[in-house]
C-alpha cells in the first residue's frame, strides 16, 4: 500500500525505454494518442509513483508544451506516453487568472460529499464529451520538491484534479458517465446551457435523468441555431 507522497516508492527508480526514448528526444513535441491506438494502451494502467529525487525537469517542460499546444486544462503523463504519476492541473481556468500547477504523486486526501455534474471531455478521447458526476471540494495533496503541499480545491478545479487523478489509475471520464456520451462539439452547448439552468435555478449541482434527457434536447437545438 503506498502512502503517496515524497517518500513513496522504495525499489531504485528506472525510466522505462520508451520513456527514456520520448524525453531524449528534447526538440520532439509530446504526442497525445487517442484511446484505440496501441500507443495509447497505458491509459489502463496505474501509473507509478516517482521516487525521490528524480529529474522531472524535462517531463514537465515537455508536458507543458503539449498541454499549451492541445488548449487543455489538465494533462496526465500517461496520456503522453510516460507511466507515471505526475500531472498538470489548470487552476482558475475558467477564471481571471489561470495558471498551471506541476504535481508530483498526486493524492486526494478528502472529499466533500457534495457532488456536482458538469461536462467534461479528454485529450485522449477526441471524439466524445459527456455528463461527469464529480466531488464538489477536494482536499489535494502532492510532492512539491522535496515537501509534501496541500491545497483544498472545489468546483471546476477540484473536477480537473479528479479527471486527471483518474488517468493515474487507469479511469477514463467515460467509465463514470451518469448521461449518454455526446460529441465532443455539443461539449460547450451542453456546458453552457448546464450553466444557464443552473444559474435559473433550474437545475441543482447534481441532475436527475430527467434534467439530463432534457439538458440534451435543449443543447441539440441550440447547437442548430445559425
Ligand atoms: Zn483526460
């Protein structure tokens, strides 16, 4: 059982050869295969946890690139090819000031029971976006360094972290689905008109398959408005 952390894993740390391969190559963009592809296998495993003292220098580097050129929030280094636990979470993305955080064996420490629907979608899952019932409020944790840090997220940020956590384990956004899968185009037609109910008092954070057969038909027709 790992307690996460700085001072997880205790045999001697090796990159694999094809993670050795992808960093070496310092000028090659990071590619992000789409589920289906073999490259993209690994999004089924648990990732493992990165010993102490390991040069993630050019990882993160290279991780950033990509997630700036996808246009992303979060990105999960499995879904570039490198098994193991490190992230990118894009805080505040919907908000003033974002800026994207660097994690290192990221763990949830609590969660809220309060939960929350929102639309998500994944780099690694082009084609489809959908319904994701996540917690509200998240206590996180990870290795900054040499230290462990926590910070308590909720909302839009708190999701990020979940859907990427997720990655870490081997889950995709379309193994918790409580709505049918849509495409990725009627991903911000749904999101919007989610919000909009929700801001009408419509709709509460968590939605009945009534309100989800319905936020779909109402997100279908205006998607078809010129
Ligand atoms: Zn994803």
């Amino acid at each position: 059982m790992g307690t996460g952390g700085c001072a997880a894993a205790v045999a001697p740390w090796v990159w694999k050869p094809r993670e050795e391969a992808l960093l070496a190559a310092v000028a090659a963009p990071l590619v992000i295969p789409p589920v289906g592809d073999p490259d993209a296998a690994l999004l089924r495993d648990r990732a493992r946890e990165i010993a102490p003292g390991v040069d993630l220098v050019l990882l993160e580097r290279k991780m950033r690139a990509a997630l700036e050129e996808s246009g992303g929030v979060g990105l999960a280094a499995p879904q570039v090819g490198v098994s193991v636990r490190a992230i990118l979470v894009m805080l505040d993305a919907r908000g003033e000031a974002p800026r994207t955080i660097w994690c290192v064996n990221p763990r949830i420490v609590r969660r809220s029971d309060a939960l929350q629907d929102d639309i998500e979608g994944c780099l690694s899952i082009p084609d489809v976006s959908g319904l994701v019932r996540r917690n509200l409020e998240l206590r996180v944790a990870w290795c900054d360094g040499e230290q462990d840090v926590e910070l308590d997220v909720s909302g839009f940020d708190a999701r990020i972290f979940q859907h990427e956590i997720d990655h870490l384990d081997g889950v995709l956004f379309t193994d918790r689905l409580v709505g049918p899968p849509a495409s990725t185009a009627a991903l911000r037609p749904l999101r919007e008109e989610l919000q909009r109910r929700r801001e009408q008092g419509l709709v509460g954070d968590v939605l009945t398959p009534d309100q989800i057969a319905d936020l779909w038909t109402a997100a279908a027709s205006t998607d078809r408005l010129p």
